[in-house]
C-alpha cells in the first residue's frame, strides 16, 4: 500500500523553455536506466527477496524512484510548457527518440543477481545524469540533476550494503564469487 505526498521530493522551478534539453532527458523517464525501469524493478524484486532487511531496502528505493519519475515528468513538462507547434518542431522534440520499454525492467528472482543487477542499474542512471549535465547549461534543471544524481550514488551504496548482508545472512562471507549457496551449495 502507498500512500500519496502532494509535493515533490526536490523542487522543480525551471524559468527556461528548453525542447531539445527535455528531449535528451526523457530517456530518464522511462528509457533503459530510467527511473520507471528502476522504481518497477526494485518493487517487483521484492516478492522472490527472502530476507526482510532486503525486502525494506527495496521498497524504500523502489518508492523513492516513484518520487524521481515525478521529478524527471515535472521537469520535461516544464521545458517544454506554452510552446508553440512551430517551436516543438524546430527544436526536435515532435520526432523525440522514444526508447520506453518494459524489458528495463529486470527482474530475476535470484537475491545475488537482482542485488548486483541493481548495483549496475544505479552506475548507469548516476552515469545518464553525468552525460545530462555535461549537455545541460540551465542552472534550474541542472540543480535538480545533481539531486538525483546524489541520489543514485547513495543507493548504489545502499545496495552494496544490501549485496554484502545477502551474503552474510547465506553464511557465505568468503563468496568471493557472488554465488548462491542455496543453488551451488558445493561450490
Ligand atoms: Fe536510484
């Protein structure tokens, strides 16, 4: 169950119409290291995660990339508000790469691929981010850019915290080689 809070997790307050920069950060809506993929990854990994820690480490980042697609849907409508049809086509954002799709997903139903899954999932959003800002020199979208970036590097953080605890708790400590001792118990 969720329950709703009417604000945005970081505020967005962009004075500048921008179509091409919201055309390059659409992909983090839904595109391949987009927060859609990722806030339905780590809810959806939730059921196969046998251990409750886990299981609250992904609601809690599942829910707060629900707050980033927020963000990133705030921020594209408001680069892309009052313009004309003529302005939208100049700039490109009529014929926009749309590269939303489920199979961003990723969801295996093993706790050691799922967890480093997730690892590489957040190095490749904070890696978007880096590639945004490099392209972006509005300091109103950029502001928020850096907050979800931080973002990504705490919960890359927060999933190695995740992977190791996964692996403490299979007795498992010297698993050097992320396997799953419940499959591969000779190993
Ligand atoms: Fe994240």
């Amino acid at each position: 169950m969720f329950v709703y809070e009417k604000k945005l997790q970081y505020p967005v307050k962009i004075k500048t119409p921008n179509p091409k920069l919201a055309a390059i950060i659409i992909s983090q809506y839904g595109g391949p290291d987009g927060e859609l993929g990722a806030s339905l990854r780590y809810l959806s990994q939730r059921y196969s995660m046998p251990y409750p820690e886990l299981k609250g480490l992904l609601t809690d980042i599942g829910t707060e990339e629900l707050g980033h697609l927020e963000m990133i849907g705030t921020i594209v409508h408001q680069l892309t508000k009052n313009l004309t049809e003529d302005q939208i086509k100049t700039a490109g954002f009529d014929s926009y790469f749309v590269d939303h799709t489920a199979a961003s997903m990723q969801v295996k139903g093993d706790l050691i691929a799922d967890l480093t899954e997730d690892l590489a999932a957040e190095q490749k959003a904070r890696v978007t981010y880096d590639n945004i800002l490099r392209l972006s020199d509005d300091p109103d979208v950029n502001d928020v850019i850096k907050f979800l970036r931080e973002r990504e590097i705490v919960h890359f953080q927060r999933f190695g915290e995740g992977l190791q605890l996964a692996k403490d708790k299979m007795n498992a400590k010297n698993n050097i080689y992320f396997y799953n001792p419940s499959f591969d118990p000779s190993v």
